[in-house]
C-alpha cells in the first residue's frame, strides 16, 4: 500500500541533489539531504512510541530542521500538529490535551515550562530549538537515513490545524491527505509553479500559508526556497535577486514599500508575487504595482480548505478581490438564515465544496453537523459577493456583521470609504454596545506616515457617501491595529477595547 501524501512530495525526490532550501549565510540543503534528515527524525519519532495515525503536536521555531520533522511525519504515518509560537503554556494544555496528541516537540528554552502540559496530557516531551539542537536531534544521531514508509490512503487523516478560536474554543480542523495533495496540485497548475522556481519564504510553518500553500506546491512542482527564520526588510530585499517567486502577508508588501530600495530593477526577474491570509488593500495593490511593475495576486484560503480562489497568473487580476474559484472548487453564496442561493452581487455567505474542503472538526460531530449543509457545502462564516464577471470579493466575517437600529451594516463598505480619505494608511470598522441603536458603528484608523486625518472632515464625507445607518458615530485615531501573526486585524480585541465607549451613564 502506497502513502500519495510522501510519495508525490518527497519520495520523488530521493538522490537529488539539487539545492531544495537556500539558506541565510549562503549554506544550502539538497532534496535528498533533507529526506536523509527527515527519516532520521521519523525513526527518532516512532521510537518516541509514536504510530501511523498518532498526533504530534509541534510548537517550535521555523528551521530546515523544523520542516524535516512534518516530512518525517508525513512518511511515518503520524497526523503533523504544528501550533504558533506564540501560544501561552494555557493554550498549549488545551491543544495537547483535546488532540491526545502522543508526543509534544518544543523549544528547549520552554521544556521546563511545558513540562507539566505533556504529563498532565500523557503525552512524551521532546525538545528541538532553531538550531537543530535538542532531545528529537540526539534521538535521530544515528538512526538510518533510510525509514520504511507507512502505508497510508488518501482518505487518512495527516494533519490537525486549530482554529484561531477568537469566539469559543479553537476547533482542530482535520485536513486529509487528499485534502492537501488535490489543493497543492491544483496550485501549481493555477500558479504556473515548476522546478525552475525558486520561492522566497519568509512566512511562519505554523500556519497553513506557509506550510501547506508554499512548502507543499514547492515539493510538488520540484522546486526550491530561500528558507528565511521570519519576514526581516533587509533581508528579503537582499533575497529578492535571488528569487522567481514570493508568498506573503499584506504586511510584507505595505513593509517592502516603506523602503526606497524597492523598485523595478530589484524585482525585474521576479515571476509573481502572492498575497493571502489577511485582507489586501486595493492601495497596496495599486501602490506596488507603480513601484514594481508587478500586479500582486491575491487569493481566499482557510484552515479548514486551505485555497478556494484565487485572481489569475495570466489574465486580469481585479484589486480588492480574491478573484475566481479554483478549479474543482464549487462556491456559492447564500442567505445566511435560510441557506437560499443569492443572485450574483449580492452579499451572503460563502459556502464551499470541493476535493479540499476538510474532513470536520475533532471530537466535535455536532459542531461539524453544523457548519455543513445536507449537499456537502462548507458554511465558511465569510460574507463575500460575486461579481457580473465571476470574481469573489470578501466583504466580512458573518461575526462582524454590525446590527444598528435593525439594519445589518457590512464594515467593509465602511473601511473601503474611509480608507479613501485624506492622511488614512488603513482602518478596521467594528460595532460596539449602544443603549438605543443595539450596536453603534465605530472606525478605527491608523495615520499614514507624518499624516494626521481629520475626523470631522470624515465625518463631514460620511454624510455625502453613507447611508445615515452607517455613519460612524466615533472614529478613533491609533498607531496600529492589533493582528495576529498571519496580519489578520482582531476585530475581537477592538470591540473589548472599545466596548464601553456608549454605556448608559
């Protein structure tokens, strides 16, 4: 019996010994040399009691040596649990315990501290820093760089991704072989990927962008990585000669233009530019596009179907939407109460089906019945319209849909006016408590660079543009909004920030 997942990622290219990771400092590690890596670990792994189907759950810094173990993961069987960094030890005791994961792998700066997570769950503590070092590196000294595949099918179970859980408790979304094998093909075919491409990858392993998106469509199209530790200005722009490709957050790119050394001879040899994980500003698109003659593509994914659009490689990609479905992906939006499909331009809920849509949430069936319709459609909990021409635009999560005075306000509609205004970088909308009107509309804005926008004049716009519904009933000025690692702004901490800005008395 096969295992598709390591054998049309990896096991293709055992003996090559082509560079596969380009790392800082000018060191290189070929194909092969990290598959010889990878099934040191998965012996040191399966020595560690873990087997085909068990969790791993991993929370450690990005390093070549850090991709190796989801590869030894992969071709051991094991379902791969990577966690963000900058989860606290609370966090963690939840994810170990829910997952029943075996065998928890982490810094070994936070092994004291995580020590007591790992009993408490009954799983092994196993410890691997930045540098390769730790207790997972001394297991594997030794052990065979060759490791007997675990049989696995398509339909098996090979990694475990926690939601963000800004609302209740983060939901394990359980992702297939399939899942990624079908998302990750059909990227490469979408993207134009191939072995001449040398991607630029400053983004974390934690996260589905970084791992699943860019890791995944690199092994399969044959190619390579400029292997950065995180996004770093300098060191992106000193990377960039050396690349065809870039995958990132809109932070990357609104960082890159804040330096005067991005312009078109820097990137004159770049193929494309990719954004996803967080909203991309038609300002950005627009403005990157001046400085370096290249459109960014932007694209929708999620944890649970990694992509689902994207704008095209070749032909027009539309600022201010994540373009067209992938292929193989049904989209539809719908009434968010009755399920009703929406004629096209309006907004409702995106709902999805398709070869990448996840298995359903561990331990949660009632939750998973939940958030499915009887035809297999995802409910994805994004608000999104389709246009004349097929191309999706993301107008909000349903969470964020602001109710005042009985009339549902969408916050894009008012982030896109007031980004428009004089001296706004960007802003995010959220609706707090107010006595008479249920929630009252309130736009937070952060200044563009020596800039100070005048709330009144934007008000004053407001009344020519906006329904009176919408108007903002307080714009407040800050330096930035809060986001999480990926550059997603947490709407959640705004509306705790400013919740009591109308409260009787």
């Amino acid at each position: 019996m096969a295992n598709p997942l390591h054998d049309r990622l990896f096991a293709r290219h055992a003996g090559n010994v082509a560079p596969f990771l380009h790392l800082q400092g000018g060191a290189t590690l070929s194909h092969d040399a990290f598959l010889r890596l990878a099934a040191r670990y998965a012996h040191a792994l399966r020595a560690a009691g873990l087997a085909p189907g068990d969790r791993l759950a991993v929370q450690v810094e990005k390093s070549p040596q850090a991709l190796a173990v989801y590869a030894a993961a992969v071709q051991a069987g094991i379902v791969f649990l990577p966690l963000n960094t900058a989860y606290t030890v609370e966090e963690l005791g939840y994810f170990v315990t829910d997952s029943g994961a075996r065998v928890l792998l982490c810094d070994p700066a936070r092994a004291g501290a995580l020590r007591a997570v790992a009993e408490g769950a009954g799983a092994a503590l196993l410890t691997l820093g930045a540098d390769g070092a730790g207790t997972l590196a001394a297991a594997a000294e030794g052990q065979p760089e060759h490791f007997e595949t675990a049989p696995r099918d398509e339909s098996d179970l090979a990694a475990l991704l926690y939601t963000s859980g800004t609302t209740g408790r983060s939901k394990g979304a359980m992702l297939t072989q399939a899942n990624l094998l079908s998302n990750a093909g059909v990227l490469v075919d979408c993207w134009r990927f191939s072995e001449a491409d040398v991607l630029l990858h400053a983004l974390p392993i934690f996260h589905s962008h970084g791992l699943f998106v860019a890791t995944n469509v690199t092994l399969l199209a044959g190619g390579s990585m400029i292997f950065l530790p995180r996004f770093d200005t300098d060191a992106v722009i000193a990377s960039l000669p050396r690349a065809t490709t870039m995958m990132g957050v809109p932070t990357f790119y609104t960082r890159l233009l804040d330096d005067s050394r991005l312009d078109r001879d820097l990137v004159a040899h770049m193929r494309l530019f990719i954004s996803g994980s967080a909203p991309l500003l038609a300002e950005t698109h627009k403005a990157f596009e001046a400085r370096s003659g290249h459109r960014i593509l932007e694209r929708y994914g999620m944890t649970e179907t990694n992509m689902n659009t994207s704008n095209p490689c070749e032909g027009e990609r539309r600022a201010g939407t994540v373009g067209l479905p992938l292929p193989g992906v049904d989209l539809r939006i719908t009434d968010p109460e009755t399920g009703t499909e929406k004629p096209r331009g309006e907004v409702g809920m995106i709902e999805l089906r398709g070869p990448n849509v996840f298995r359903g949430y561990w331990n949660m069936p009632e939750k998973t019945a939940e958030e499915f319709r009887a035809d297999g459609f995802f409910i994805t909990g994004d608000l999104g319209q389709i246009d004349e021409r097929g191309y999706v635009s993301i107008v909000g999560r349903a969470k964020d849909l602001i109710i005042s005075g009985g009339y549902n306000i969408y916050p894009k509609e008012i982030e896109l006016f007031l980004d428009a205004q004089p001296g706004v970088l960007e802003s995010a909308v959220v609706g707090v408590p107010h006595p008479d009107l249920g929630e009252a509309v309130v736009g937070v804005i952060v200044p563009g660079k020596g800039a100070t926008p005048d709330p009144d004049a934007m008000a004053e716009a407001a009344a020519g543009a906006l329904a009176r519904f919408k108007h903002p009933r307080k714009l407040i000025l800050v330096d930035e909004l809060p986001r999480n690692t990926m550059g997603k702004v947490q709407k959640n901490l705004l509306r705790a920030e400013y919740g009591g800005l109308f409260a009787a008395g």
